[in-house]
C-alpha cells in the first residue's frame, strides 16, 4: 500500500483523532472506537505496519 494515499492517510487522521480523544477521556466506547479504526485500517491496507 502506498503510504500517499489519500485514503489511507485520512484513515491514520482518523485514527490520530480517535487516540487523542482516548487519551483525553479513557473509556470502553473510545477504545472501541480506536481498535475498530486500528482493524478498518487492516482491512483496507492489509499489511500496513502502524508506527510504534
């Protein structure tokens, strides 16, 4: 997967969003919501290492 793409990048922004809200307010709706991100973006992009 090309790491330009648009989709892919708004996936990431996304998934950004969706961590810092998790940061903001840690509960089981935002981390469902972060590893729902985390499995779409798997789905799509099959392979696609997240940065550590």
């Amino acid at each position: 997967m090309n790491a330009d793409h648009p989709v892919l990048n708004a996936l990431l922004q996304q998934l950004r969003s969706l961590n810092e809200q998790y940061c903001q307010l840690p509960n089981e709706i935002n981390r469902y919501r972060v590893v729902r991100q985390e499995q779409l973006i798997a789905q799509w992009a099959p392979g696609f290492r997240f940065a550590a």
